[in-house]
C-alpha cells in the first residue's frame, strides 16, 4: 500500500521578495498620490486611513483563506490517517 503525503508548496525567495516590493511599490504610491492631492487635509487623511484600512482587511482576509485551508487539510490527513489504520488492520482472512 502506497502512502501519498502531500507536496508542500513553498514559495521561493525570488516570489516572496517581488511580492514584499509589488507591495511596498504599491503603497508608497497610493501615499504619493494621496499626498499630492490638491484637496483640503481632511479628504487626504479620509483617503490615506482608507487606504490603511484596505490594506488591514486584505491581511486579515488572506490569513482566513490560510487558515481554512490549513485547517481543512488537516482534518483530510487525519481522516486519511484513520482509513489506512483500518486497512492495515484489517485481516481478511481472519476467521470470525
């Protein structure tokens, strides 16, 4: 009986430094942009606490589909887990 263990996918440190930067990029101009708004300083700050409160949310968002997913395939190991301890255990020419 074969055991298939799930790959773990891992990102490189190339993918894990372009999305740091895209993500630095982005918000840094976001912040720019903001900032050389000419509009009064309270539509500014409105727009700049916006844009921190997108960004939070999208963290807070990702680490849920992380965790769902982290979680739903712990619970499919373990239920793999119990099948194969059934079938070792299982003699089918054991007399009843």
């Amino acid at each position: 009986m074969s055991s298939e263990t799930p790959v773990k996918q891992q990102s490189t440190a190339a993918f894990y430094g372009q999305a740091v930067a895209s993500f630095a990029v982005a918000l840094a101009a976001t912040a720019l942009g903001i900032f050389n708004l000419e509009t009064d300083a309270w539509v500014r700050a409105f727009l700049g606490i916006a844009v921190l409160y997108l960004v939070t949310s999208s963290f807070t968002l990702a680490k849920v589909i992380r965790d769902r997913q982290e979680a739903g395939q712990i619970v499919s190991r373990v239920d793999q887990a119990r099948l194969e301890k059934l079938l070792a255990d299982h003699d089918p020419f054991q007399k009843l």
